[in-house]
C-alpha cells in the first residue's frame, strides 16, 4: 500500500513537472519549435546586403517572442560574387535539412539546379532581390527591376534631355542587373531620342573597380552628360564622383544606403533609388516559416517598394532609415 501511494505521488510530480516544460517550451502557442532558416545573398563583401540581414535577424527575433519558437538565421554566401560556389553553399543547406532557403542568385541559370536539388528535397525555397523563375522556387521578393530601370533613365533624361551618358552595372550575369541595364536603355531610347548610351561599364561588384571606372570613363568622354548607377558600388565608398563636375554631369544611382547620403547632399548626385532591404530580410524570414508550417503563403513575384530620395526629402527618409538599421 505504502509503494503504491509513492509511485502515485511520482506519477503526479512527473506531470506537473512535464506541464511546467510544456509552458517553459511555449506550449500551445508554438511547443518550442526550432526553424533554422537559411537567407543566401549573392556575395558577403557587398554591403546592401547586411541590411537584409538585420532585418531578417529583427524579424525572427519577433517571430520568437511573439510565437514561443526558435528561429535561427544561417546566413551564408561567397566572399565575392561566385555563381558555382553559391549553388554549392545552397545545396549543402538542402542536405542538413533546413526548414526553408531564400536566395539571391548571382546568375539564375547556376542556381536553378540547386534549387531544384532543394525543392526535390522538400524544402521550402524562394529568391529575393535577384530572381531565378525558371527553377522551383515558390516566390520572390524584391524589385521590379526594369522599373527601376526606367525610374533611373527617366529621372535623369528629363534632368538633362540630351547628351552622352554612361551607365554602371555589376556582373554580367545576374539577372536583376540585365533587366535594370534593359530598362534604363529602352527607356532612354524611346522618350529621350535625344540621349545617346555610349556604353555599359561592369564593375562586377567590385567597389574599387566601380570607381575607377567612373573616373577613367569620365575622363574619355568629356561631354558625358550623366551616369546612370544601376547599383550604387561605387557610392558605398568616398570620394567617387571627384571626377564629375555636377553642372555639366547628373548622376542617378540606385540603392540610397547612409554611405551614399552625402552624394546627395554634395549635390554630386542628383537622386537614389532606395529599394525595399528591409523586405529582404523580413519577407524571407516570415515567408519560409508560413512554407515550413504548411499555412498559406505568398507566391509568385512579390515586388518590393522602390523611393526616390532627393536632396529634398533625404532628411525624412534618414529618419526612417534610423529607426530601422539604427547608425549603420
């Protein structure tokens, strides 16, 4: 009787004791889950992507509070742009099973089969920022980039209307540039007759290179009438636009990130394009975890926001930008 009253009482201290890790885990509101979600930029020296990764490390530390989960960030890529290692890295994160990737791939058609090899795998894959459509993944979030393209070229042909202008670009691969380059060129060609492309100069994502390349153009054409950045490399550093004197030569650049803010404010660049990092990371993360829980999820081309930041409304736009990144 009295070994029968024990292994009561044990029982009863077991289960309270499982309902106390129950609750210390979160219970109903998510067990104590654990998702490791792998976010793959094109390339770790390039600087636009850190704010994704702030956000999308914001992000999954909201998820955890909120939810009572676990949501690990693996953030991961090649040192520089490297299309094969890319795929590799991707699909070494499909071999240890994450519970979702999102990348942006350096050239779509090198990514396609490791994405696939994930998808086949069962695991969850979007892009962001730079697209692979023809794989498997199941979204991409980021900007239409032949609108940004257009933005670009019309901002600045109804500055100048007339002229030679030069545009910068990154790899020759990536498909977001492609498109970008397109848009800024076609729509020159068609509402700005008057506006001759001498050529586009590839800087292969290489901040050095992007500067250098803005001065030894500059320098062989004269008469250059405007820059068109389709990427802001060379901005990310200081003194780029020495070369250019800015009441003959406008600049437009996309990316308005804090480097690039005394551009403007020089009057050595006429407008930023900001694109929508913040979503970069906060898409990616909320995303593959809707993938990952079987909810309903967003798919297909999710387009990010695009803002031109002037002069004019920089000072609003750096508030925001504080608020997100803080000093950064």
């Amino acid at each position: 009787m009295v070994r029968e009253e024990i292994g009561m009482r044990n029982l009863v201290l077991l289960a309270a004791a499982s309902l106390m890790t129950a609750g210390c885990d979160g219970g109903s509101a998510g067990g104590g889950k654990k998702y490791r979600l792998a976010i793959l930029p094109k390339m770790l020296n390039n600087p636009v992507f850190n704010y994704g990764q702030i956000a999308a490390k914001a992000t999954a530390r909201e998820i955890e509070k909120q939810e009572g989960v676990k949501v690990e960030i693996l953030w991961d890529a090649p040192p520089t742009s490297n299309p094969p290692q890319q795929a590799q890295i991707l699909q070494s994160y499909a071999d240890q099973k994450v519970d979702g990737i999102s990348v942006s791939a350096d050239d779509a058609a090198t990514l396609k089969k490791a994405i696939d090899y994930a998808a086949g795998k069962g695991i969850p894959v979007m892009t962001f920022d730079s697209d692979s459509p023809e794989s498997k993944r199941r979204a991409f979030f980021g900007t239409d980039d032949t609108e940004c393209g257009q933005r670009l070229a019309r901002f600045l042909g109804k500055l100048i209307r007339k002229g030679k202008v030069a545009i910068q670009s990154g790899t020759t691969s990536a498909p977001n540039l492609q498109a970008r380059v397109k848009g800024a060129k076609d729509t020159l060609a068609k509402e700005f007759p008057e506006i001759q492309v001498v050529d586009v100069f590839y800087c292969n994502d290489d901040l050095a290179k992007a500067i250098s390349d803005i001065a030894s153009v500059t320098k062989a054409h004269p008469d250059l009438a405007g820059w068109i950045l389709v990427g802001g490399w060379a901005l990310f550093g200081q003194k780029a636009l020495d070369p250019i004197d800015p009441a003959k030569t406008k600049v437009v650049s996309c990316d308005a990130l804090r480097p690039m803010w005394p551009y403007l404010e020089s009057g050595k660049c006429q407008m930023l394009l900001a694109q929508d990092l913040w979503g970069w990371g906060e898409q990616s993360v909320r995303i593959l975890k809707d993938m990952a829980d079987k909810k309903a999820a967003p798919s297909g081309v999710i387009k990010g926001k695009l803002e031109e930041i002037t002069k004019e409304n920089l000072e609003a736009f750096k508030k925001t930008w504080t608020e997100r990144f803080g000093d950064k």
